[in-house]
C-alpha cells in the first residue's frame, strides 16, 4: 500500500470429493515505521484432507514381546477396518485450524536483525495414530465369533483417528 505499510489478502476455495469443499483465507500486514523497526501480524484459517495412507492404512507385522519373549502380532489398520471399529475408530474428519501470528522486527545494524514472534494455532480434529490397544485373549475370541477376518490373530492395534 504504501513504503511504509504492506497488506495481503488470500482465499482458497477446495472441493473435496470425500471431505466436501472448504474456503480458507488469509490476512496480512506489516508496518515499518524505521529501517531498524517493523511490526507484522497475519490471521489465516486451514484445512487439510486425511491421506489416503491415514484412511486406508494396513500395516501388520511381528514383534518379540519384551516381557515374554512371544511373538507379538501387531498392527496399524484404517479406522474402517472392523477391528479398529470394534475399538471405537470411526471415519477420518478433516483437520481444520485458525492461526494468528504476529511479530517484531529489529535491525540495530545492517549485520543484525532480532525477531520475536508469536503463534498461536487451534487445531480442531488433529489427525493422529490412537494408542496400541493391547488385545486380550477374550477379546480376541470375540472377534473371531464376530467373524471379523484376522481380528483374533491381532494382539496388538492401532489406527489413525482424529483427536
């Protein structure tokens, strides 16, 4: 806008095939009131879909239980595979933000600048890996009776959820 102030203004509309559309933006602006003394801030939303990965993960493989020796059969499932349902996964949620940031910027000499900033970031929905459930034998059992393929040859699970 000027020498002395600058300002950005951003939007982003996204149309998900599974998550739906989402518009995000952005606001910023910084003022110099010397060449040793400038202040900016920013205020933005965000959103990012689940991968593929996250949705639909499958991974099982064979530890040695460090207490018992015993092969341990552990693994990373989607949150639609039935064992992780019967854990309580449901379906991934995309993660949304809103972050605002400001900050000062010192420059005594042309060798030196400072900066000090700030962050503040609100996540709603993060996605992440849930704890391992460690699966009983009677849990296990109940699996099988459910008829739930390969749920009673777990002993060990973990899925991706939104926290």
């Amino acid at each position: 806008l000027s020498k002395m102030f600058t300002f950005g203004l951003a939007g982003r509309f996204e149309d998900f095939s599974d998550f739906g559309s989402t518009f995000n933006w952005k606001v910023n602006a910084r003022a110099n009131f010397s060449e040793q003394f400038a202040v900016r801030g920013s205020v933005n939303t965000g959103f990012r879909a689940p991968t593929p990965g996250q949705s639909n993960a499958s991974q099982v493989q064979t530890n040695i239980d460090t207490i018992t020796g015993a092969p341990l059969t552990a693994g990373i499932v989607g949150p639609s595979n039935p064992v992780a349902q019967f854990f309580g996964a449901s379906p991934l949620k995309p993660e949304k933000s809103f972050n605002i940031a400001a900050g000062v910027v010192l420059t005594p000499s042309s060798r030196l600048t400072i900066t000090v900033d700030y962050f503040n970031i609100k996540v709603k929905d993060r996605i992440a890996l849930s704890g391992n459930f460690n699966l009983t034998q009677a849990q296990r059992a109940q699996l099988g009776a459910l008829g739930i393929p390969g749920g009673d040859s777990f002993q060990q699970i973990s899925f991706f959820t939104n926290s």
